[in-house]
C-alpha cells in the first residue's frame, strides 16, 4: 500500500469520526418531565420540550436539564426567637416545582439553595410575631403565611411552591420539662374528677336501688297481707255458709267448740283465755245430754 492510499483512508476516517460527532451534537432526546435551555452561540435561543430535537453542531449548546416534577426538600431545623424570647428548633419541608425553565436557568443562580434561604428569613419573621403557646397551636396559620410569602416571592424565578410544612417545633429543654410536667398534672386532674364522678354515679345508683327495692318490698308486703287477708275472709266465709248449710244442732256446735279451746291454749304467751258466752251455751247444751247439772253461763 502506497503513501497517497494511507492519507485517503485517515481522511475517510477523520471524515467519519467527523460525522459522527455532529450527529450526536446535533441530535438530542428531551425525557418526560423535563426541560432543556438552549443557547445560541452564548445567547439564550429556546426552551426544548420532551422529545426529539435537533441543534447546530458547535453553535448551539444545551444546558442541563430541569426537572419540571414537583421536588420536596427538608431544611434541617433552624434556631427562631419567639415573640417571648425563647429559641424553639423548627424543622420545615417544602414542595415546590419548576414552571419556567428559562427563569430558572437565568433570574437565579441556585434556587434550592435559594428557596432554603427565604424560608428560613420567612420563618423567623413570621414566628418572631408569635409567642411559644401561639406557635405551638397555630401550624395551619404558619404554613400558611410560609406559602404565601415564598410563592409570591419564587414567582419570578420560575417556581411554584405549592406547599410548606413544619415537621417539628421544639422548646428548650426546660420548657418541655415545665410542659410535661403540667400535662401530667392535667391528667391526673381529669382522672381525679372522672374517679370521683363514677364514685357519685356509683352512689347514687346504689341509693336508688335500696330504694326501689325497699319500695317494692314494702308493696310486696302489703299485696301479701292483702292476699292473706283475703284468704282468710274467704275460708271465714265458706265455713260460715257450710256451717248454715248444714244446719247443725247445738250440741254440734258444742262439740267443736270443745275441740277448739286447745288450740286457743298453743303458745307460751297465751295467760289469759276469754271464752266467747256462747261456749256457755253449749257446754250447758252438752250438760243436758250427759245428765250434769247446769253449771252457769260461763266457764273460767
């Protein structure tokens, strides 16, 4: 191979080399959900969409890409001087997302950093206005006023914040030592009241049980005596009408009172016996029937 065929093939191979270089220069693919600045020998020139496009080799350059989701970033807690003079950490997280590549290619140089930092000034202004009890019970309304303020002031940069958090807000040491021990103190307070109101509960239904059962024990004992009562009115009666019914003479009755004046004597207590006169009656009745003279009118 002669001197002139060698040159020919490092030209062909230089050319090819060449070629390839501008196509890759030249040919670019834009991934979803990103964004591309092009500059045009040093001057901004467009913003490439996702997809296929296509640059002049060694006139135009792409920057970096940007991302267009939305990114969250946690700052880590920063020292706030309440509005009573004391230092609480607060820990924040913030969801932002870029909306205009070339404002964030060119109004700022660093805008996470950026966003980091007028959060912070954002958040010492806002709960510097606020003592420790508000910032505590108020995070919806810092959040708030957090979002506000860094949406309007991120505008220009071509970003979005769409929402600011406070993961944590913590008072000194010795404040969260006073805080224990008056949440301990409420506690045991509740549970002091709840104790002694389920002991006056507990009462109170107690006494109103007795009481219902001493009423129904009382009813239960007049329906008794009522019912005896009855019982009694009623055997009382059916004797009386067997006894008319079946007519009985005197000496009859004079037996059964007989058979009747033990049972008078049952008892320990029973001194003193009064026998009805109609006993007299019929002891002289069974007096007559045995040949016994009449004994009077009364037996004591």
């Amino acid at each position: 191979m002669n001197t002139g065929s060698i040159a020919l093939t490092i030209v062909l191979i230089a050319l090819v080399v060449f070629v390839v270089i501008v196509l890759v220069r030249a040919v670019r693919i834009i991934p979803q959900a990103r964004a591309g600045v092009v500059e045009r020998l040093g001057k901004y020139q467009r913003t490439l969409n996702p997809g296929l496009t296509i640059l002049i080799p060694f006139v135009d350059r792409l920057l970096p890409l940007l991302d267009l989701r939305e990114q969250v970033v946690s700052f880590p807690p920063q020292p706030v001087i309440t509005e009573d003079n004391l230092v609480v950490s607060i820990d924040t997280v913030v969801y932002f997302q870029v909306t205009d590549a070339r404002a964030a290619t060119y109004e700022i140089a660093n805008y996470i950093q950026a966003v980091e930092q007028l959060t912070t000034t954002t958040l010492r202004n806002v709960v510097g206005g606020l003592n420790l009890e508000e910032a505590l019970t108020s995070r919806d309304q810092i959040n708030g006023q957090l979002r506000g303020v860094l949406d309007e002031a991120t505008g220009r940069w071509g970003i979005r914040v769409s929402r600011v958090e406070l993961k944590a807000i913590d008072p000194p040491k010795s404040i969260q030592d006073s805080m224990e021990k008056q949440m301990r103190a409420e506690r045991d307070r509740r549970a002091a009241i709840l104790t002694a109101e389920g002991t006056k509960q507990s009462e109170i239904l107690t006494a109103e049980g007795q009481r219902q059962a001493s009423i129904l024990a009382a009813e239960g004992d007049a329906k008794a005596a009522i019912l005896r009562a009855d019982g009694e009115a009623q055997a009382i009666g059916k004797v009386f009408d067997a006894i008319h019914q079946g007519n009985p003479t005197q000496k009859l009755l004079a037996y059964q009172y007989l058979q009747t004046l033990p049972k008078l004597a049952d008892g320990d207590s029973n001194k003193l016996w009064i026998i009805p006169s109609e006993v007299g009656e019929a002891l002289k009745g069974i007096g007559d029937v045995l040949g016994t003279p009449d004994t009077g009118d009364s037996v004591r």
